[in-house]
C-alpha cells in the first residue's frame, strides 16, 4: 500500500512509520526536518504550521491512504492539529486522495495515556477495514 504519513518524527508519526516500513509499505514521510528520517525513505518537506498546499497536494497525490501523527509538541503548538489537519484533507480534496479518515476539532475527553506505538498499531490496521473509511476514529484506554 502506497502511504503518506504526516508528521512523522514525532511520537506516533515515528511509530506509525517504523511499523509501515516493516510491513513493506511504500511510505512518504511528511516533516519539518527531513534529516530526522532514515536513508530509503522518501521525504517531503512541510510545516503544517504555515502549510504550502503545493508541497502538501505533492506529498498525498497517488497515496491509498493519508495518516497524520500531527499533535502539539508544547503550548505554544495549540492548534495546529485542527488547522494541518484542515491543511491535509483540503490536499486530499484537491488531490482527490480518497482513503482518509479523521478526527479533528475534538478529543476524547478523560481517556488515559495510550502508548504511541498502540496508536500506530490501530492507525495501520485500521486502513485494512473497510468500515472506517470516511470515519472518525478515536482511541482511549
């Protein structure tokens, strides 16, 4: 499965990934600083805090499927999952990239730490159900 996966070198962008990789999927990696990835890897560069929707519609064009491991990093990244999150899905459109599944402008409420490789795990697995296409999909402990 051809994958494009945002933010991937932060938490669970890196587990999604490394475990993408390892099942032998073709993977696009979207991050800030493409020298934090692992030679083989195609990149592209992008900041999804100022999106360029040229590199983003280059990064998602020809995917099966969009994951986004995008999430704050400190306070002063509030925001930016809902406004990428907007940024990739108008790439999508535009693109006409058609697996995706989101869930932006909400959290689950009073949910537990989950690992970031479980978060992966279930984002990976879940592109291999055809009822979670063009749904929101969240998870909690």
């Amino acid at each position: 499965m051809k994958l494009t996966i945002f933010a991937a070198t932060g938490g669970i962008g890196r587990q999604a990934l490394e475990q993408a990789v390892a099942a032998g999927h073709d993977v696009t990696a979207v991050v800030r600083n493409p020298q934090k990835l692992s030679p083989g890897v195609r990149a592209v560069r992008a900041d999804l805090a100022a999106p360029d929707p040229a590199a983003l519609e280059s990064a998602v064009g020809g995917a099966d499927a969009v994951l986004s491991g995008l999430g704050p990093r400190s306070a002063s990244d509030a925001g930016i999952a809902w406004q990428g999150t907007r940024a990739i899905v108008r790439a999508m459109k535009a693109t006409e990239t058609g697996a995706y599944r989101t869930a932006y402008g909400q959290n689950l409420r009073r949910g537990l730490f989950i690992s970031r490789a479980d978060v992966a795990h279930l984002m990976l697995r879940a592109l291999r159900q055809p009822e979670t296409l063009h749904r929101t999909i969240g998870i909690a402990y």
